[in-house]
C-alpha cells in the first residue's frame, strides 16, 4: 500500500459511441464529414468498467485511440476554467475535452506513470499522457487547439485497466501503489513535447517499465534516429 495519500474523486463519468456528423459537400474544413466518439454523456448509476474500455463507450480510430493502455481517458476539472475563458463559452459539461473520467484532486504535476488507483470495484493504472489530436480542434472550431493543450501541459492522462468492475460517478480514487515516483505526467509531456532534443531524457523514460509501449516506441525510435517526427497529422489532421 502506498503512504502518500491523494484526495482524488471522480466527479462524472461519460461513455458514447461513434457518430457522424458534419456536412458531405462542406468547403470549410471544420464543417466536413468526421466520424467520432468525442461526443459523450454522463452516466447516471453504476456502470462497468472493462479491460478496453467503459460499457456504452467506443472509439472511432482504434489505430490511435482506444485498446488496453487508452482504455479510460482521464481529465481534471481543475483546468476547465482556463479552457472555458479560452475558448470563450459559458457551456462546458463534463467531458467537454472527450474525456471518460472528469477528476477533482489530481493533476498533472502530481499524478506518476505507473500509479495504481482502486476506484470502486475496479483497479486502474497510469499508462501515458494524453496526446491531444485535430478531433478536440474540430469540436470546438479551434484549429490550434489540441497544440495549445499540448503545450500548455493540460493534457490529462490514460488509465489501463489491471482488475475490471463496476464504478460510479462519485467514486473515490485511492492510490494503491507508486512504482515510478520519478516520472509524473508533467515531467513524461516535458520529455516528449519540450525537451526534444534530451536524448539522455528520452532514454530514462523510454526505460520506465509502466509506460505505454506506443509512447516507448515513439521515444526509441527518437533515440535511434536523432530526430523528431512530425507532430503535424496529429495536431491538425484534416482540419487546415
């Protein structure tokens, strides 16, 4: 059991399944056609939580979102006054970022890459950052909006799913265990997305054994080469 207490709840939950919306002849990028699971509701009640993901919820791109180390899209409630004057709008529910769990006591800067969290029945770990895409840019019309979660740090995280069962909105979250104190979510996005060209620093975290394997790819094949990849398709997809 770990010593170090958080005072961490999970405020709502939401699930969805993928939708289309959009219009087929649209000119303007962030009219056209797009299919996605950004769109989500809060669950009322109990509600199962499985090794891929929430019952009721699923993804549209199961090549980047979705599978066992994404399986719960997790986000505080701490940043969403800084998005709201952001994006200037009074209407922002949970899971206005497209996120599973929207959290109350949990940030970033505190959170680790391997933390184990008992909540309700369930048991989840750390697996990785959120990496943010063009889909968040298009639900809220901002083309420069997944960039500016990413660089901002505000970015959430991901759970994998260690012992499935049944949660609730309400639900405290209790850390368990902290095998990887030295990585917190803040410090993994740092490596990441600022210091690009640490090569020592993507070593160590490429090392840490709870980190998501697409992360570690990413992060040797950086090592290897020397260089960086384009983050482009990602950010801004077919939104430019």
């Amino acid at each position: 059991m770990s010593n170090i207490v958080l005072k961490a709840t999970v405020l709502s939950i939401q699930i969805g399944m993928p939708h289309t919306v959009g219009q087929r002849d649209a000119t303007e990028p962030m009219d056209q056609l797009w299919t996605t699971g950004f769109f989500k509701h809060s669950v009322v009640g109990p509600v199962q939580l499985r090794s891929l993901n929430l019952d009721g919820d699923g993804q549209a791109d199961l090549k980047n979102h979705g599978g066992p180390e994404k399986a719960v899209n997790v986000y505080p409630v701490e940043h969403y006054p800084y998005w709201q004057q952001v994006l200037g709008t009074a209407e922002f529910p949970f899971g206005s970022l497209g996120e599973n769990f929207t959290t109350e006591g949990l940030l970033e800067t505190e959170v680790c890459l391997g933390d184990i969290f008992e909540v309700g029945e369930a048991l989840v770990q750390v697996s990785q950052p959120r990496q943010p895409c063009w889909k968040l840019a298009r639900r809220w019309r901002r083309k420069d909006l997944a960039l500016r979660v990413q660089e901002s740090g505000r970015t959430g995280w991901y759970f994998r799913v260690i012992r499935e069962g049944t949660i609730q909105a309400g639900s405290r979250l209790m850390l368990v265990e902290r095998p990887c104190p030295e990585w917190t979510v803040a410090s993994a996005n740092d490596v990441m997305h600022r210091r690009t060209d640490d090569i020592q620093a993507a070593q160590s975290l490429a090392m840490c054994p709870a980190l998501a394997v697409r992360w570690r790819e990413t992060l040797n094949k950086r090592i290897e080469t020397k260089t960086v990849g384009s983050t482009t398709a990602r950010l801004y997809g077919p939104n430019l």
